[in-house]
C-alpha cells in the first residue's frame, strides 16, 4: 500500500552503480545479475515474479533476479531513479508523484494490472458502499487512499461527512478486526479480503475502480528511462526480464497448486496464513497485457483532478515498451 513519494533530488545526484556482474553460467552461457527492489514484504501479489525464479524462466533468459526487500515502500522508485538498484516494483499513483519531480523512471510491465486497492467491511447487511452512511472507516492516512475514499462516496451519493474516517496507518486489518472501525479502506481485495476469507468472516469488498475510480495497474516493474535510453545492454536486459516475468505469471496462472507452494516458500511469515485463498485470488487478476498509455493518462487525470498533483500528468511518458 503506497505512501507518499519521499524527496527524490538528492538521491539523483548519486552516481552509485548498481548493475550485477555478468560472470555467472548456467550451461555455459553468462547470466547477467538483475537486482529488483520489492514494494513490499513478499507476498501473493509476487507470485509470478517467484514463480518465474523458481520454475527458471529468468535464468533461461540469461537474468539471475535478486529481490530485495525495502526499508520503505518508497524505496523501489528513490533507487532506480539514483541508479543504485537495476528494476523496482511500485505501484502506478507513485509514477506520477515522481513524475512531478521530474525523476528517470517508467513503467515496463505490470505485476498486478488491475487495481487491488479496496473498501473492505465484514458488515454483510451493506451490499454497497452507499450502505457506509454513518460508518466508521480506517484509513492508511495517504493522500491516495483519501482520495479514493472520496471519489467512491462521491459514486454512492454520499458526501465526506457521511462517514467517520480514522487513520490507523497500516493497521488496517487490526483496526477491523477488533470493532474499532466498521470498514477499512487501503486494504487489497486479495490480501486483506484473502486473509478476512480465511477467517471465516465472508467480507464484502468494493473494489476502487468500480466505484468511480479510474481503472489503474496496481503494481508495476520500474526501469530507469535514461538507461534504457543509453545503454543497449540494459534493454535487453530489461526486455528479457519482462518476457520472463510474463512466462513465469502464464505459468502460475496454468498450474495454481505449483504457484501455491512456491509462495508458502517464499512468503512473509504475516501472510502464509492466509495463502490457500490469497493466491488463488490474485491468480484470478493476473494477466500479461502490456501497459495502456490511455489508461494511464485517464489516471492521472483523475489524480490532478483529486489535487495529488501540482501539475498537468502526462501518463503516456511513464510507459515504456523496452
């Protein structure tokens, strides 16, 4: 779950390198080391990129991928644009933010490619988010969140007073499951919606985009634009790291049980509970379509319109095709 993109401008001035060695083999052929920094804890919105590690789809194309873990979820956006890590993995509101501070970064391909940020209640007696009327709500506390909060009441006929808001950072599920708050919203369909399932407490979602929210993808592969505009090699590399990543989610997606077991291997110990229905339903959002420059101006739009942004977006600019 985003938060607020912190200052980019002095990590622009390093000159860090960040790309691995190319003298590893595999079957006698170089394989070049590929260092990605997570958005997150591993998790089930990671299954394909796992899945392409575990099954060799990365090693066959010549990549040996290293996933790092963040100390913020910032961090994927601030260190590829400093060049100190070669791909991240972020969410699309935070392009734009970067954007805006005119940071080397762009999208290449999409981990999660719709949008999993949700409204969550276990209320069952409201069937839609008009029945949040005089409802306590729990609120990670971004400006992103916030803003698709008030964009799905504003589609139910409801106004910002009709709720209560309350900011419990990112003690969203907590917060629901001790009757401090009657929804959550910052929560994903397929982690915190997942893990409620598991639980046995049948949630009723309302998923952003249907609610007035322009349709977004909800993670995606991070490159640095003026590498891939100078340097050759990391194309090629960044290329060969998308086609894998899209065989390695193709496979998941065909072969569920392999996909499950790869993630209880490789997954946060905060989400292994919840693994038997979280990876099944991010499975069910997967697909490889390539990233859509209209759709991303449509979101930034919507963006500039909530007053995220200072200036005119221009959403076409933060897709690549490497």
């Amino acid at each position: 779950m985003p938060r607020p993109l912190l200052p980019l401008l002095a990590l622009l001035a390093l000159a860090a390198g960040c790309g691995g060695s190319s003298g590893a083999t595999s079957g006698g052929a170089a394989v070049k080391d590929v260092s990605l920094q997570l958005d997150w804890y591993p998790n089930p919105d990671h299954v394909g990129l796992y899945t392409a590690i575990d099954r060799g789809f990365f090693r066959r194309a010549g990549l040996a991928v290293t996933p790092r873990q963040p100390t913020d979820v910032s961090d994927p956006i601030k260190l590829v644009a400093a060049g100190r890590t070669d791909l991240g993995i972020s969410y699309e509101p935070e392009l734009f933010f970067a954007q805006q501070q005119h940071a080397p970064v762009v999208a290449v391909a999409a981990i999660v490619p719709t949008a999993l940020n949700s409204i969550i209640t276990t209320e069952q007696g409201i069937a839609t988010p008009a029945g949040l009327r005089g409802k306590t709500i729990g609120v990670d506390g971004s400006a992103s969140t916030n803003a698709y909060v008030d964009t799905v009441l504003r589609t139910a006929g409801l106004a910002s007073g009709d709720v209560h808001l309350v900011t419990v950072g990112f003690n969203l599920l907590p917060a629901l499951l001790a009757g401090r708050v009657d929804a959550i919203a910052g929560g994903f369909q397929n982690i915190e919606g997942a893990e409620l399932a598991a639980r046995g407490l049948h949630p009723v979602v309302f998923p952003v985009d249907r609610y007035g929210v322009p349709g977004y993808d909800e993670l995606v592969v991070v490159a640095n634009s003026e590498r891939l505009a100078s340097d050759g090699g990391y194309r090629h590399e960044v290329r060969a790291f998308v086609s894998a990543l899209a065989a390695g989610t193709s496979y998941a997606k065909a072969h569920p049980a392999a996909a499950l077991a790869v993630m209880r291997a490789n997954s946060s110990r905060d989400y292994r509970n919840a693994l038997a229905t979280s990876v099944p339903e991010t499975l069910r959002l997967l697909d490889t379509t390539s990233l859509d420059p209209a759709a991303w101006n449509r979101f930034g739009r919507w963006m500039q319109a909530q007053g995220l942004l200072k200036s005119p977006p221009d959403g076409a600019a933060l897709v690549a095709r490497p």
